[in-house]
C-alpha cells in the first residue's frame, strides 16, 4: 500500500469517526465500542483520573492504602496463557454498577525463568502511557511479592494475537482495518475527503 493510500484511508476512517461521535444522541453501541465519552472525559462515563504513574484510575478505595487484589471482586476467569490468568473484576469502592475490569496476574517466578522480566517492565511502562481510543489503557498496576498485577479497561472479544493465532493470517480487508485504527493521523491537503472511497 502507497504512503498517500495510507493517509487517505487514515484521514476518511477518522472523518467517518468523526461523524459516528457527533450522532446525537450517541448510539449504545458506538459507546460500548469506542468508549468514547471515558477517552475524552465526558459525562457519560465513570469519572477517570490521571495517577502520577501515568495510569488512568476510577477514583481510590476510601482505606488510603496502597491497592491489593483485595480491592477488586472477581467475577470470572477470562483467559490463560502462559504467564498466568486474566480475570473480569470489579473494583469493591464504588457503587455495585462500577465498570468490570480485565486483570492480569503474573507470577514473578514465571517471569524470571523465561528471562522476560525487562519484557513484563516495557509492557507495563507502555500500557500506562497510551492513550488511544483502539489501544486498551493500563488503568491500574500493582505487585505483592510472588506476583505483578496489571488492571486494564476490559474490551470482550479477545486481543488481536489470539484471532491472528487462530485465523493464521488475516484477510486483506481485515488488516486494512486494523492498521487504520492505530495509523495515526497526520493532515494532508492532497488526501480527498470523500468518505465513500474508503
């Protein structure tokens, strides 16, 4: 695919974005799908807050602690690889409709032995600084002594590498769109703004 293919497809995915956000008022399932009002810190969503970390949190448990695995209910076990679990949680402050979240929990042994720890740190420290509507945010991060905790914004439908390892390769169509929603957008005059060449 041509640089100037790219950039057009880049700028018209997020012309049509922009227009599915505008839709007043916003469709259920556009805010299940993009989230949109937690990304941009409207009044839809639960109240997000910058940690000094980088993280995003909804809010503290009153006890003043530093968060454990204690803070959180879990609900159900939704995947495992491995280095370990991810479960569904739920934060225990709050009200009973606060947000589920996806936890991941590593054993610290795990990742000695197959020597991936500065993997593990590079994951977290990254996960923590993104903010990108289609990149799932680290929310929360925390550790006991045997093991790492990483609490991310839950999305269903599983990540991209267990469809890729199941698929084997992607159709065409597919990867266009994949790599249309992490592109990031750079203006160019050239690119025309006719949405239904997409």
């Amino acid at each position: 695919m041509s640089e100037s293919t790219v950039r057009h497809r880049q700028q018209t995915f997020q012309q049509y974005m922009d227009i599915l956000v505008s839709l007043q008022p916003l469709p259920t399932e556009i805010l299940y799908f993009i989230e949109y009002a937690e990304h941009v810190g409207g009044s839809g969503g639960p109240s997000m807050t910058a940690s000094g970390s980088g993280a995003l949190h909804l809010g503290r448990p009153a006890h003043g602690k530093a968060l454990s695995v204690s803070d959180f209910a879990l609900i159900k076990v939704i995947g495992q690889g491995s280095f370990g679990k991810v479960f569904l949680v739920r934060p225990n402050w709050g009200s009973a409709e606060s947000a589920v979240y996806a936890m991941k929990v590593v054993k610290k042994a795990d990742v000695k032995r197959r020597n991936q720890a500065e993997h593990t740190m590079a994951e977290r420290r990254i996960m923590a600084s993104i903010r990108h509507p289609f990149v799932v945010p680290l929310v929360f991060a925390f550790q006991t002594t045997e093991k790492l905790y990483m609490v991310t914004e839950y999305c269903p439908g599983g990540e991209l590498f267990f469809h890729l390892k199941r698929l084997k390769r992607f159709k065409e169509k597919d990867m266009r769109f994949y790599v249309a929603e992490v592109t990031p957008p750079t203006p160019d005059a050239r690119c025309p703004r006719n949405l239904l060449s997409l």
